[in-house]
C-alpha cells in the first residue's frame, strides 16, 4: 500500500495548500499525483512571486540621504530580505559627502556653481552630535573618547564616511555623473534618466522602474528679488552666506567691521558667532519674522550682537545705512508689506551685508509631472477649529489664514517622501522642520526601502492625501507649529507684550508648550520607525518609550542652550550656545555625556592653520 502524505506529516498543511478542504483523506490516496501537481502548481506560484525581476532604481546624490539609502539596502542585504532592487546611485562630485564633503583642491575659492554650497571648513554643527548619531555606529565607536556636543564639520564627514561606507556599501557609487533630464513615460511605467560623465563629457540614457531624488534641498543659494532691489547702489561689500568661506580671508572680511545680517536662521547664528569670533564690530541681525534660531538667542557675546524685527526697504544717502521696518503678509496680494504703524529703524554705517536668506533646491532637470513644489501651500478643512491651550484665554479662538504654509514634518505632495501624483517618484529628503535631520533621514531610508520590496504597501492617491491632510490638521493644533504654518495665528501671537509669560522660556506655561511640538516630532518618528522595522523603537505614534523621550530631552535640551542664556551673567561677554552644560546631551544609545570643549568656543583655534579644522586640532 501507498504511503503518500498523510494529514499532519508534512509542515505544508494538505488542506490550506491544496486550496480546497473538501477533500479527504481516501481522496489524497486514491489521487496523489493530481495532488501532487496540485501542491507544486501553488509552490510554483509562491516561488514565482519571491523571484521576480527585482526592480531597477536610479538613485541621485550620494550625500547623507544618498549614503544612508545604500546603507539601509546593504543592511538588508545581510539579513537576507527579498525583493531588494537594483540601485544604480549618480553623484555628479568625485566623492561622497554632499555639502558636508570637503571643498575640492582645484576650486578652494568655491567658483564653480556645483561647490558653492558646500559647508565653508571652520564651520561647527548647531545640532548636538546625540542628535546625529546612528544605532550601529556610535561616537564612542568612533572616537573611542568622550567628545563634546558641538563638532567641526570635518569631524561629521568623516563620521558619516565611516558609518556609511561598511562593507562595500558605497564601492559602486557613479561618482563624476551628473544626471541632467529625468522624464517618466506613463505608458511603459519607466523612468528614462540621462546621465553625463563630466570627466569624458559623454552622456548616456538608462530606463528605470523608480527613481530617488537623495541630492539634498540646499543646491543653490537664494537671493531674494526685494533684498536685490534694495541693495542696488549700496558701496559696501554683498555676500551670500554660501561665501562666507574659510579663515583667514573671514577674518579678513569682517574684522572691525559694521555688519548687517538679513535672516535669523541657522546661517545667520553661525556667522554671527563666527563674525564675533574674528573682530566684527557690530552685528545687526534683520529677523521678518522671529523665527529663526537668533531669535531664540537670549545673549550675543559681549552683546556684539542684536535681532532687529525689521528688514531693511531703503538705502540712504550715503549709501551705507538702511531704512528698515517691520512688515506683515498681505494675502490679498500674497506678497510682505511694510507695516506703517511701526517706527522706521536706521541702520547706519553697514560695512558688509551677508544675506542669509537660504538656500533653494535644484530640481529643473526633473519634468513638471514628477517635480515636488515644497513651497506649495494647503487649505484646512471645513469645520476645522483649534483646541483649547494655554494660549487660548489670550488669544481665543482664531480662523485659520485660507491659504497655509508648509509645515513641519513633511510636504503637502510627499507621503513617506512618495510623490503622491506619482509614487514611482521618491524624494528622500528630511522634513521640513526637524531637530535631528540625519535621523529622520536614515528611517526614511528603511521606510522608503520598505516601500520598494513590497514590505509596506503603497496606498491609493486618495488615501495619501487625506493622511496627509490630517497630519498636517494635528500641526495645527500645536501653538509653536501653527504659528509658522498660519499667518493669522503669527500675527496675533507677535502681539504679545514682551511681559507676556509665554516671553519668559522658565515659565512652566512655556516649558509645557516648548515641549509640545517636539513630543509630536518625537511621535512621527517612531510611528515611521515601527512601519520600517527600523533596528530602533521610540515607541509608538501615541506614545514615546523611554528613547523616546530622551530623544524629546535632548531636543528641549539644545533650545534651551539658546534660549537661557543670559546677558545679565557673568558669563555674558563669551558664552555661547556651544558652552552650555555638556552633560544636558547624552548618547540615546551608549547613555556616554558629552564633555566640555576644550577651551571656551570664541578661544578656540586650530594649532596649525594649515591643519584640517577637526576637533584634535584645536586648542
């Protein structure tokens, strides 16, 4: 007698595979070939599934994004996930890095618009390392030394070269290819990319089932047409901040000079700190809206530096001072007007004007259909109304702007860095406000990475945009994000006296709020990280795990560096935010405190000029 398959002595359960559970026992052993053919036709089609042709991708840029996209897919090449794509990555320089890489020998000066920014060599992190540090890699591996919480810039890039390049990961990098047209054919549902060589100058064309835009969104300075108008005829020196290039020709630059800073982000704390560093005179910083992280400053070093809420209209006479005055947003003609309820402010005597007016994304070589508008605006929904807060007994109840602006943990046409017209079309960039960049970069990796093997499934166009949309209704809600997104809301809260509580960054009020927008960043996050399977938990989307919180810790942490500082101390005449307790800032993973600079941050100096400026060469 037969001894075919009996139920139970197989790990393939007879019954789920053979698609049927109408058959019995004396069945399968008066059938068992056509069984048999039964089983291995379902077999067939499992196998046919893992086994098809894996999709080719076109990755372009192989700066953090770029290196943390093949990081993510050598990692799960290691754990033996299936269905991982081809990824064939275009970096137009000769190395990895983006705009931390070092600037290249043959164009120290930064000519050439593909350099122009790239960070400048002596430039400092305004982000703690904690908040740039990676799971599988950490500074202590790194360094093998407790370091302090502000790095150089050198010291980053090579951070990042050495957690990224492990076993093999960049070795296929196309460095020296430019990708110059990108155009998706809806009929054959393939990408045609078309690369040059800039060494041979030859050019190519490649079809590809995705495309992934890792090239960063700070590609070319941008320079305002209002801020142009109004330094026409103005004698004294213009720079953007993308030029304001190493030492010691900075030093040179602003010396005991009159400077007047247009912006009060990031750049603009920078070279104010690097400005007072090297001798300016006098640092008068244009802040339009407040924002911005010198606004958030509470001291300069010897008051060297002030945040004017103003932005300059009119040149003098002498062609040297400014007229400048505050402005608010006109929606009717959806442009910044000259507020003339508000005292005109004179600017005299302004040697240098560095504009640190941001920087604009470079995506012309992508068609209309597939190219991203991050500055696209959004409307709220019907019915929509703002919870009661803290600030509501001072402001009440406040209609929302019609048109918003974008907010802060993505784009209104991204899901998950997907392009919803079209989600073959993926942007890995960071989120438009962020504390921890690098972070949010790597999980989008493994999500978008998660996206291509099928793991994650793709939603409908539909679905995309209402999750988005309620996304950006719960930013809404939290004070300090709405009033980047809503001018209404802005205009009503720069109303307050300066003795309102919400002014004082120790009133508990303030803290709670404070803490507000980073605790639903830190829960974004970890919501993203759960669908990834990232290697790392910050818990859930409704509530953090102890990472977590750290992580908003941390982030509270480096605001406040800021924002207590205090000009009436006796630490006033240098301290900076880079001088603050360095035992506020401890590793998410290894729980290692940063220590102390070695020197106060205005003291420091590189032991030789013509060393590297990385954190071993200072004193």
């Amino acid at each position: 007698t037969p001894t075919y398959l009996k139920a139970g002595d197989s790990e393939l359960n007879f019954y789920e595979t053979s698609g049927s559970s109408s058959y019995t026992f004396s069945q399968f052993h008066l059938y068992p070939f056509r069984l048999f053919d039964n089983i291995m036709f379902k077999l067939g089609k499992k196998k046919s599934k893992s086994s098809a042709a894996p999709l080719e991708v076109a990755l372009v840029g192989c700066g953090p994004a770029g290196m943390m996209f093949l990081h993510a897919l050598n990692q799960r090449k290691k754990q033996g996930a299936e269905n991982l794509p081809n990824v064939t990555c275009y970096e137009l320089h000769a190395s990895a890095g983006g705009a931390w890489k070092d600037v290249p020998e043959d164009d120290k000066e930064r000519t050439k618009e593909d350099n122009k920014c790239i960070m400048y060599d002596d430039m400092w992190t305004n982000v703690p390392k904690e908040l740039m540090e990676f799971y599988d890699y950490t500074f202590d591996e790194h360094f093998k030394k407790p370091t302090p919480a502000f790095l150089p810039r050198k010291d980053v890039l090579e951070y990042l070269i050495a957690r990224h390049s492990v076993d093999g990961a960049l070795d296929d990098v196309k460095f020296n290819h430019e990708v110059t047209d990108v155009t998706y054919d809806e009929g054959t549902k393939k990408f045609n990319v078309t690369v040059e060589n800039v060494l041979s100058e030859e050019k190519s064309s490649q079809k590809y089932d995705r495309v992934i835009y890792a090239g960063g969104v700070q590609s070319e300075p941008e320079i305002p047409p209002d801020a142009v108008e109004v330094l026409e005829g103005y004698e004294g020196k213009v720079i953007h901040s993308s030029e304001a290039i190493e030492n010691p020709q900075f030093e040179k630059l602003v010396k005991e000079k009159n400077i007047l800073m247009i912006g009060d982000s990031s750049s603009a704390e920078d070279l104010t700190l690097r400005a007072i560093k090297h001798g300016a005179n006098k640092i008068t910083i244009a802040a339009r809206r407040g924002l911005g992280d010198c606004a958030e400053t509470g001291s300069w070093p010897d008051s060297k530096a002030e945040v004017m809420y103003a932005v300059p209209f009119k040149l003098l006479k002498d062609k040297k001072s400014f007229k400048c005055q505050c402005v608010y947003w006109s929606e009717k003609r959806q442009k910044w007007r000259r507020d003339d309820e508000e005292p005109v402010i004179k600017v005299k005597d302004v040697d240098i004007v560095i504009l640190c007016t941001g920087y604009d994304v470079d995506l012309d070589y992508f068609h209309d259909d597939i190219r991203v508008d991050l500055d696209e605006t959004w409307e709220i929904s019907k019915g929509w109304k703002m919870s009661n807060n803290s600030l509501t007994i001072t402001l009440g109840s406040i209609s929302p702007n019609k048109k918003l602006w974008v907010g802060h943990t993505l784009y209104p046409s991204l899901y998950h860095n997907l392009f919803i017209p079209n989600p073959n079309m993926i942007y890995l960039i960071e989120p438009p406000d962020t504390y921890a960049p690098l972070i949010d970069l790597d999980v989008a990796a493994w999500l978008v990475l998660s996206y291509l093997t099928g793991e994650v499934e793709v939603p409908k166009e539909k679905d995309m945009r209402k999750s988005n949309q309620k996304q950006m209704e719960s930013e809404m809600q939290i004070p300090y994000m709405r009033v980047s997104m809503d001018y209404e809301y802005f205009a009503e809260v720069d109303e307050f006296d300066e003795n309102h509580w919400s002014e004082n960054a120790a009133d508990e009020r303030s803290i709670l709020l404070e803490r507000m927008d980073k605790d639903f960043k830190a829960k974004r996050l970890a919501g993203d990280m759960k669908l990834a399977k990232y290697p790392v938990s910050f818990g859930k989307s409704d509530k953090l795990n102890a990472m977590g919180e750290k992580y908003v810790d941390l982030c509270v942490a480096i605001e406040r560096a800021r924002s207590f500082l205090n000009k009436d101390s006796k630490e006033a005449k240098w301290k900076t935010f880079r001088d603050g307790d360095p035992e506020s800032f401890a590793s998410l993973y290894t729980d290692t405190k940063a220590c102390a600079l070695p020197a106060r941050w205005l003291d420091l100096e590189v032991v030789d000029e013509n060393s590297p400026s990385k954190l071993d060469n200072f004193k």
